[in-house]
C-alpha cells in the first residue's frame, strides 16, 4: 500500500519520549517541520536518563542529560519541555505509567501524540540476530497508546485532578521499515542535526567520532530514503 501524507489538521502536538535524546534520533527532523509551519509542539520525558552514561552516576547524569534535552527541544522551536522523573531503565508497563501519562495528557492538550518506535527489536522482521529494543521503549510506547483513553476518561483515574482531555485526534508512532504515513523533512535536516549535537556529553561517551560526524550519521538513518528524500515515517491510530 502507497505511502499517505500525515495529517495536518490539529494545532497542538505532545512528543513522548522515555530518555533525552530519544526523539532527535529521527523524530526532531519532524518536529521541526511541525513548529516551522506554525504548530505547537511540547516534549513530555519519562525518565531523565539518568542511568545512560557510563562512568557518570546518576545525581550528575540525570541533571546534565535534562539540561542537554532543554536545549535540544529549542533547537527545533520547541520550549514546553517536562519531565515525569520516573526511574531510568525501571519503567514497567502497568497502571502507574498510564496514570503519569494520562495526567500529562489532560495538562498539555494535545491533538497529536507522537511516540517513538516500541517494538521488540530494532532490526527489520526476520533478521537473526537481532537488536533488541529498549525496556523503557517498550514500557512506555503501550502506555501512551493506553494512557490517551485514560486521559479522556474521568473514571479510570479519578484522584487525577486535572480536568479530562478527550481532544487527541491521532496518535503517532514512529516507523522506520514500512510507514502507512511519512512527512517530507527536506528542508529540516540541519536542524535535526543541530538538535541531536546538543546532546555533547552524552555522544561523547558513545564514540570518539566527532559529534557533529555522529549526529549526521543518526539523522542520515533515520530520514534518508532510498529515493535520496527526506523523510520521518510513523503508523497511525485514532485518538
């Protein structure tokens, strides 16, 4: 089936991601297409990625990784960043994260959620080995889809105290190998990169490759298709 344009008939969007730099893996490139044309888009982080640096603990991870994701989200016009502050590496698919998440649902009122890529691996169906995907990633990813009911239902978690949200149209999810909808990001590649760059620290442990060499490398993965366009792909639901 050929591919369709994502829809552009919402106003407000809310990013959710388990870690800092889980969204410039790809998602930025979007994100920046989204607030160059007018849209609102905030970031909402489970964790603050405090158990991602090797050698750091995690009382000065868990500050630096929040500060590099601030300044990350700017880059691509976004100010609206918070952060549930669950425990990095612990989230468990369960009541616990639906109600965090629910919660930030009805505070921030998106039409659109977007989270990222949560299936079991991250290689293309039927390749052994295979690259097994984040718990975090996996955790999280049915929550959100899960947690969008839970915002708009009054029943579920009543001692929430903000007021229902029943005003999620679509809810996106990132993909990478066979996309039902894609959305053009010719033009917002370099801002991509400049959004991951931002995480400085962080890539520095990964490789000793320059950042910025790093960062192009990501972005090149995550957006360039075979056509030689640019392009961030997600599968659909409804709100």
């Amino acid at each position: 089936m050929p591919t369709q344009p994502m829809p552009a008939d919402w106003q407000r969007a809310l990013v959710v991601a388990a870690h800092p730099d889980d969204i410039e893996y790809g998602l930025a490139a979007a994100v920046a297409a989204w607030t160059s044309s007018g849209k609102d888009v905030h970031y909402l982080l489970a964790t603050r990625g405090e158990a991602g640096m090797a050698g750091v603990p995690p009382e000065e991870a868990g500050p630096l990784r929040e500060e590099e994701e601030r300044r990350s989200a700017a880059v691509v016009g976004v100010t609206e960043v918070e952060f549930l502050g669950l425990r990095d590496g612990q989230l468990v698919e369960g009541l616990d994260l639906r109600r965090a998440l629910a919660g930030a649902i009805r505070r921030h009122r998106p039409e659109l959620v977007v989270t990222g890529y949560f299936g079991a691996t991250w290689s293309p169906p039927g390749v052994s080995p295979s690259y097994v995907n984040s718990a975090d990633h996996r955790a999280l990813g049915q929550g959100v889809l899960d947690a969008v009911a839970d915002a708009g239902n009054e029943w579920i978690f009543p001692e929430l105290t903000e007021e229902p949200w029943r005003g999620v149209q679509y809810i996106a999810v990132q993909e990478m190998t066979d996309p039902a909808h894609v959305l053009d990001v010719a033009e917002h590649v370099d801002a991509a990169v400049a959004s991951l760059c931002e995480h400085r620290r962080y890539l520095e442990l990964l490789s000793k490759d320059p950042v910025e060499e790093q960062a192009r490398q990501v972005i090149d993965m995550g957006t360039l298709a075979e056509d030689g366009g640019r392009r961030v792909g997600f599968n659909l639901y409804w709100g």
